[in-house]
C-alpha cells in the first residue's frame, strides 16, 4: 500500500514573489486499510491490469495538468497564501469530497505549498504550522502512542481490535519516550517468543507484533508483562483503538469477524466489555470504540466514559462530523489524520475546532504510511500532545519519531521553551 499510496506533490518555483525559488518541495500521501465512509476520496486507477486497480497514474495526471497549472496561473505566494491556495485546490476539484480529482492529489499539493511556504518564510515547518494555526504558546513534545500490537485489518490473527498502544506519560523528553516505547517494544518480542514461540513476532502493518490470540484482555496482559519487566509500570499507560467500524454488522458487533466463530455484541455489551477493561488496566485513550454511523452507542457509553475518547471515522477530521458529535455529545477529542479531509487549512480548521470545543486532538498517521514526517511537525505545531505512528519499527513509522527527536533537538538548541506534554497530554494545548 505505501508505494501505490505515495505521490509526489511537486511544486517546483511555487512562488510568484520574485523570491529566489529553485527549490523542489515535494510530500508523499498515504492510505489506510481501514478508511471510514466519510474521508475525502483518493483516487485510484480503475484499470485492474496495473497495480491490480490501485495506481494513481489519473490523480498524477490530476497534478501535472489540472491542479499544478491552476495553481501556477493564480499566481499566489506560499509564503502566505497557504488558505488560498488550498481553497484554490478544492475550487478547481469543485466536488464535496475531492473525488474529482483526488484527495490524494490535492493533499500532495498542500503539504508540498506548506513546506515551500516555511522555506519562503525562512521557518521549520513546525514554526510555520503554529504560525497557520494563529498560536504563540510555547512549543509542547507530543507523547507518543506506541501500536506494539496489531490486530483487525491490520494482521492475519484472530484479534479484531485493531491496536494496542503504549505511551510513555512518565518520560523526561521526547528522545527518552522513544527509548522508553522501543525498549519495551524489544521486550515484548521476548515475551511473545516466549510464550507462543518465534512464529508470533512477525507484524502487522503498523509495525507491531500480531500473535496467535484473539481477546482483548490476552493483549493487555502481554503489555502489563512487558511494562513491567522493563521497570515502567506506572509511566507507561495504554490506549485501544478497536477501529469498530470493521467488525460492525447489522447493528451489532462481531468480535470474531476474523475467526471462524462469530462473538456477536450489543453496543451496550460492548460498553460493558469497555469498562472492564478500563477499570483492570492503565488505559487512558480509547478510539472509535463504536462504529462510524452508530451515534446512539457513542453518546450513552460518553456518558460515563472517564478516558480521552476519539473520534476517528466517526469524524473524518471534518469539521462538520465534528460539528455533529459535538451536538450529539458523542465524544471529547479529534484523530487528525491529514488524508481524510485532503488539505493542510482543513486540517488546521478541524483542529481549532476542536480546540473550541473544548475537545483534544490526537495526531495519526495511517496504516499504509509512507515516509514523509510531515504529522511530526503538525503535532508540535498545533501543540496537540500526544501523536500516534505505530511501532518503533519500520522507516515510515520510524521516520516520524526520528523528526521529533530532531525537532527537540533543534528547539533546545535554539534556547526556545520546549517542553514534553506528559500526562497533561489531553489538556497541554489550552495551558
Ligand atoms: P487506517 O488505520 O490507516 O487503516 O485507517 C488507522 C486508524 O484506524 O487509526
Ligand atoms: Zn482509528
């Protein structure tokens, strides 16, 4: 999925200011696996002869001759015209999800114009984001959210939450966040082999491992083990995303959609299954804990819900899905995933949205990654507190953390005020 998800957003001499541009600006776009009805639409090649169906030969043909020419003739400056030149985009698509030309188009476009438009400023892109965003807080390193275990559509065992992450609250700095998660990460694989053997190591498609078991609570209790044996207990906390839209039947919820036995649950099963498990575990972010459409279980299991709960597919980081839970007090924090909405303005409009209502927002990448770090300084620069890019394992997830632990790095370095989110993580953004 990463190379037939990957485009090149090339926007060489973007800008018309007379600035000395011979700079290429280029981003890569991903995909995921398990995509929610309401994302903006990536286009893909209809032929089945190429890439099975899954090129994107029409949304790079989109790029070099609709968008790209559009752009250069409207003759606008990077440096600080990024909203009209997203709303320039969404114009000449002209449709409500970009299935015209492409979310996966224009999305390469934007992230590109916003590299170029930090260069022009003379900015790390991080800068730049805050600058978009309006804030002049302090910079805030995000609390990684480690996925060490994948299950769902992401791997071919029985599990049918789709990530079990752990996030290291209790670390001094990004850097040792990330020698926190990789440690234990490296732990894990020993308690895996351990009690399955080394066939259970192999993993899934965010980089964590994907063993032999099926339940939720077989999965939180390798973590527990693995937390332990390496002396973190306490500093480490947990977060599930079921990604329940997956396993969403006929109104019901079937935890053995991937087995050969159906384990069928009400969505108020469902929420008892939940709470158990909260209140046995240290978990304190639960995702899409129900599917996309099912409004009625979100805002009864909100009720009483004492964890970050976030909308991911039920929102779509759009601001009207946002606009919607909110009025159906469905959930309190945003996933932001940049593809499902397409541009870098709209990401930044949800998140301010978000922030409005008194939500947090959760930065992600996706399942089909690839190695482009642009999230990395979106989390810092809309202070979002926490971000989540799979394992300490593969290049494209890898990628975003070595861009954090660089923009530390710099920020320090610069005498700027840097500090690490923690367990303020929810709230950090509004300090
Ligand atoms: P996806 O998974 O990229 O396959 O949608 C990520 C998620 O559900 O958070
Ligand atoms: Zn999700």
């Amino acid at each position: 999925m990463d190379v037939f998800g990957a485009l090149s957003g090339d926007t060489k001499d973007p800008s018309s200011s007379g600035r000395d541009f011979d700079r290429q600006f280029q981003a890569l776009v991903p995909s995921g696996a398990s995509k929610g009805d309401y994302e903006a639409i990536e286009l893909r090649d209809d032929n089945k002869d190429v890439y099975g169906g899954k090129g994107v030969e029409t949304a790079v043909h989109n790029v070099e001759n609709v968008l790209g020419p559009a752009l250069i003739k409207a003759k606008l400056d990077v440096a600080t015209d990024l909203k009209k030149i997203d709303a320039l985009l969404r114009e000449v698509d002209g449709s409500k999800d970009k299935s015209k030309l492409g979310a996966n188009a224009i999305l390469g476009i934007s992230m590109a114009c916003a590299r170029a438009g930090a260069a022009a400023r003379g900015v790390p892109l991080y800068e730049f984001l805050r600058e978009e965003s309006g804030s002049k807080k302090p910079y805030v390193m995000p609390v990684p959210f480690f996925n060490v275990l994948n299950g769902g559509v992401h791997s071919g065992n029985t599990m049918a939450f789709q990530e079990c992450m752990i996030a290291p609250v209790g670390a001094r700095s990004m850097a040792h966040a990330v020698q926190m998660g990789s440690e234990v990460y490296q732990e894990l694989k020993k308690v895996l082999t351990k009690a399955f053997g080394p066939t259970a190591t192999g993993i899934g498609d965010e980089g964590g491992f994907a063993p032999p078991i099926s339940q939720p609570h077989e999965a939180l209790d390798l973590l527990v083990t693995a937390v332990e044996n390496c002396g973190y207990t306490g500093r480490i906390k947990f977060a599930i995303d079921p990604a329940s839209s997956e396993f969403y039947r006929g109104g019901e919820y079937d935890l053995g959609f991937k087995g050969k036995t159906s384990e069928k649950y009400t969505g108020e099963k469902l929420g008892d299954l939940y709470r158990q498990l909260l209140d046995r575990y240290p978990i304190i972010l639960l995702e899409d804990p129900y599917a996309q459409d099912d409004w009625p279980s979100w805002t009864a299991f909100n009720k009483t819900c004492p964890v970050e709960l976030v909308g991911d597919d039920l929102l779509a980081t759009n601001v009207d899905r946002i606009e919607e839970a909110e009025e159906k007090t469905a959930c309190n924090s945003l996933l932001l995933k940049i593809n499902q909405i397409g541009t870098i303005t709209e990401a930044l409009s949800a998140a301010k949205m978000a922030y409005e209502l008194g939500w947090s927002v959760f930065v992600s990448h996706r399942s089909g990654e690839t190695t482009d770090d642009f999230i990395a300084d979106l989390t810092v620069g809309l202070r979002t507190g926490h971000l989540k890019s799979g394992s300490p394992c593969r290049g494209e997830r890898v990628a975003k953390y070595n861009r954090l632990m660089d923009i530390e790095d710099e920020i320090k370095a610069s005498g700027a005020e840097v500090m690490y989110a923690g367990v303020e993580l929810r709230t950090i953004h509004s300090a």
